[in-house]
C-alpha cells in the first residue's frame, strides 16, 4: 500500500512538472503570439509616422530653393511625426531635425549637413526630395519577464514634392517645340512681365529651318516691346532682338507645369443653371445674357454670349462650356468671387453624333466652331462708355487650404481643354485653334490668374485701358498684338496652393 502511495505522488509530481513545462510553453507561445503582434504594430505605425512627416516636410519644400525652405520642411516634418505616434516632441529639437536622435531629417540640396539615409535610392539626393527615419525602441512581453533588451523599430520614407498650380518661374509659357512665330509681339502694345520667365519652347530659328525661312521663333514688329524686369526671356530656337529686354537666352524645352488639370465630370443629366432657355446636351445652344443679369457656375451646352449693352456678373465658381465658348459682343462681365471658365466638348453632340442628337447641333457653340466656321470665341469684360468704370476684374479660384481642389483648377482663369476642339483633323498634337481675348473691347484680370490653354493659340488683343493687373499665360502658341499694354506677373505672392507630396519610398 505504502507503495502504491508512493507511485500516486510521484506520478502527481511528473504531472505537475509536465503542467508547468507546459504552461511555460503556452506562455511562451502567447508571449511570441504578443509580441509578434505588439512589434508589427509598432513598426507600422513607426513607418506611418514617418510617411507622414516626408509628406508633411515635402509639401512644404520650395524644389528651386531648398536651403529656404529648409526651416519650414523640418517644423512641418516634426510636427508630423509627433502627431502620428508621440515620436520626438514635435518640434525641431535634438530629437527631430537633421539630426535628430528619435526623427531625423534630411532635405537634399540644401546644405543642411545630413547625408543620404542608408538604404535610399541615390536618386532621391537630389533636390525636391524629402528623407526620414524614425528610430526608436518598446519594451515586449518577453522582455518585461525575462529582462531582456527592448525590441528595435526603425522606418524610412522619402516624399517629392509636387508643386500646386503656381508657375514657378514661367509667367509666358508657349508649348509649340517646332513652328516659326509661336510666340507673336505685333502692334503698339508693351509686355511688362515681373517676377519670372518668359519661356519659349520652339527650336525654330530663321534661315536654318526650312519651314521658317523668314521667322524666328519669337517675332517682333510694328514697334511692339517686351521687357521682363527681374527675369529673363528663355528661347530654344530664335528670338527677334528688337525690342525685347533683355536678350533672348538659350534654354532647353521646359515641360507643360500644370498637365493635373483637368475638367471636373459631367454628364448629360447635367441640367444649364440658367433657364430653360439655356442649351441642352442634346441641342446645344449658348445662354445669352439679357440686360442685367447674373449667372451661377455649372455646366453651360453651347457656352455663354454676353451681347452690346449686357452687363453679366459671374458668382463664384466653375463654368463648363460644354461645346461652347464665353462669347463677348460688347457687354460687359464682372466677377463677384474667384472664378474658373472652362472651354470643353460636348461629350454627345461634339462627338459622333449618338441617338438624339442630330448632326446640325454638332457645331453649335463657338468654341468647337471656331476651326469649322471661321468664328472665334472670346472672353473678355467688353467696353465701357465711361472712361474708369472698368468695373470688378475677374478673378480665378483662389487656394482652398481645407478641401483642395481635386482637379487642379486653383489660380485658372480660362482653361481650353485639349479635347475641346475633338473634331479637328490638322495634323500634330494640337490643333490650330484659337482663343481670342479682348477683342475691340479690353480686358481686365486680377493678379493672380493663369490663362492655359496647351493645345490652342492664345490672342491677346485689346485697348490700352484699364491696364491688367497681372497674370500668366501658358498656350500652345501666344499672339499678343493692338494697343494693349500687358502687366504679366503671374499668380501673386502667398497665393500658390499648398503644394502636393507624394511618398516615392
């Protein structure tokens, strides 16, 4: 019997042994399961926060100086981080900044003393770039009972800056790579242009291009002058010489900034807010203005006339000339707010004729019309009987800080869309269309507004007063001709966009 006990209590002792290996075992598994779970964690939201700060930093990052900016990269980057994990104390300390002991930072070009982080694309050291690493340390499970050394959590990012729609040095941008006169100074007229470039992309010069045999690129004639006070005029083939100052200088083909725009979609349940009287989808005909009257932005089926003794004042917004122009015939047009006017088809009745449509309402509107019929839409504020009461300029769409405008039309006030003019059959990339501005009237822009119209030619042409108060142009080709003295400047100081960054590692 005292046997048999003695089998019963070593047989009870083997299976509390057997019970706490194996408890140890469970808890291991657990404390492996914790912790494998508990450094994932940490790791993404390690890596996260450091997404967050490139981000942050390269929005805030001017490309063509980067030594500038460098301030405002780092204070956006370590407030970033702090915000999206506690990591550093969110401001440019010993923690964060280019050498930070938690965030680091480094902003290639501009000197800040930082070298390339380990492991980043030698491509990303150069400027518009934006590096950070996060490291840092958590005690696990595991750690916290047997004492061992607290787990590691590292992660890297790098963001590039992606300007808003702001110009950066180009006030006069003309697209055109090849043809002679893509650039035309005709007239009377003076074209002051301050705080940037003009930009010519053509490589035609005179007499070496078969094509061009009596035209530069850029031409100059009845006494017409270009000065650019503090920039410079850029030109990859030719430029006339007289009357532009300062001289032509070489330059390679500076690509087209503002290729994010695009026209916000619509489709033929889009209703013309202005009155029944206005066109439809499927019988496109353009709104005219009688009298005093006001309109409200939307989609417009043939565009918009304002005829002689009109006065029409634009609210706030976005018109969409589906299959139309902004046609002026002497009224005259105001803006209460910021506004974007956009020359675009009509995706039914501007295209292959599609059941409901009828083939004589294709070329209604001017703009569409203008290479099939001979008429050209313009846009303008018309003419005005006393001398002064120019009335309000126009004015584009300013900055939205909180909903940033998701297709890129900040700061555009006229906007031809490269499909406007669809059924054009001319050869090359863009057809040979053309926006008139101004016409026998004048025109008035605030400062700040951008004029793009990539696959058009763009005519600028008008009275000597009011004189515009700034803006720029960027078209497939430019003709500025009359009397009209032209203040070019571009969007104003401040008033780019926040500018967009993208995580590229």
């Amino acid at each position: 019997m005292s046997r048999f006990r003695d089998r019963r209590r070593a047989s009870a002792g083997q299976i509390l042994v057997l019970f706490a290996l194996s408890l140890i075992v469970v808890l291991a598994g657990m404390a492996v399961v914790l912790d494998g779970g508990r450094v994932y964690a940490e790791r993404r939201k390690t890596q996260n926060a450091a997404d967050a700060a490139a981000m942050a930093g390269a929005a805030k990052l001017v490309k063509a100086d980067p030594g500038g900016s460098l301030p405002a990269v780092l204070a956006a980057a370590c407030a970033a981080a702090f915000a999206n994990g506690s990591y550093g104390t969110g401001a440019v300390d010993g923690q964060c900044g280019t050498f930070g002991t938690v965030v680091q930072v480094h902003v290639p070009g501009s000197e800040d003393g930082g070298t390339m982080m380990v492991n980043v694309n030698p491509k990303f050291e150069n400027p518009g770039y934006v590096q950070v690493g996060i490291t840092t340390s958590f005690r696990s499970f595991m750690s916290g009972i047997l004492g061992l050394s607290n787990f590691a959590a590292s992660a890297l990012a790098v963001a590039v800056n992606s300007p808003g729609n702001g110009l950066g040095d180009a006030k006069i941008l003309v697209l055109d790579p090849s043809s002679c006169g893509v650039l035309q100074l005709n007239g009377s007229n003076v074209v002051n242009v301050t705080g940037g470039d003009v930009q010519v992309d053509s490589s035609a010069a005179k007499s070496s291009d078969a094509a061009c045999t009596n035209k530069n690129a850029a031409t100059t004639s009845g006494g017409a002058t270009l000065n650019n006070a503090g920039g410079l005029n850029y030109i990859v083939g030719s430029g006339d010489t007289t009357g532009v100052t300062p001289a032509w200088a070489p330059a390679a083909y500076k690509a087209d900034p503002l290729t994010r725009v695009t026209v916000p979609p619509f489709d033929n349940t889009a209703l013309s807010p202005a009155d029944l009287a206005g066109g439809t989808w499927n019988a496109p005909s353009p709104w005219t203005a009688m009298g005093t009257a006001t309109a409200s932005p939307g989609v417009y089926w043939g565009g918009i006339t304002v005829t002689n003794g009109d006065t029409l004042t634009l609210s706030g917004g976005t018109y969409i000339m589906a299959g139309g122009g902004f046609n002026i015939q002497g009224g005259t047009v105001t803006g209460t707010d910021g506004v974007t006017l956009i020359y675009t088809m009509d995706p039914y009745c501007n295209s292959s004729a599609p059941s409901g449509c009828s083939p004589s309402a294709q070329k209604s509107g001017d703009l569409d019309g203008s290479h099939l019929n001979g008429n050209n839409s313009s846009v303008g504020q018309g003419t005005s009987a006393t001398a002064g009461s120019w009335g309000t300029p126009l004015s584009a769409l300013r900055p939205q800080v909180l909903n940033p405008d998701p297709y890129s039309l900040t700061n555009i006030l006229i906007y031809v869309d490269r499909k406007a003019l669809v059924q054009d059959s001319s050869p090359g990339p863009c057809p040979n269309t053309t926006l008139n501005i101004g016409g026998n009237g004048y025109f008035n822009f605030a400062t700040g507004s951008i004029i793009y119209a990539p696959c058009s030619v763009v005519n600028l042409h008008g009275t000597s007063v009011p004189p515009s108060q700034g803006g720029a142009v960027v078209s497939w080709q430019v003709v500025i001709s009359g009397t009209k003295d032209l203040n070019l400047g571009g969007p104003a100081a401040g008033s780019y966009p926040t500018a967009q960054s993208n995580l590229v590692q």
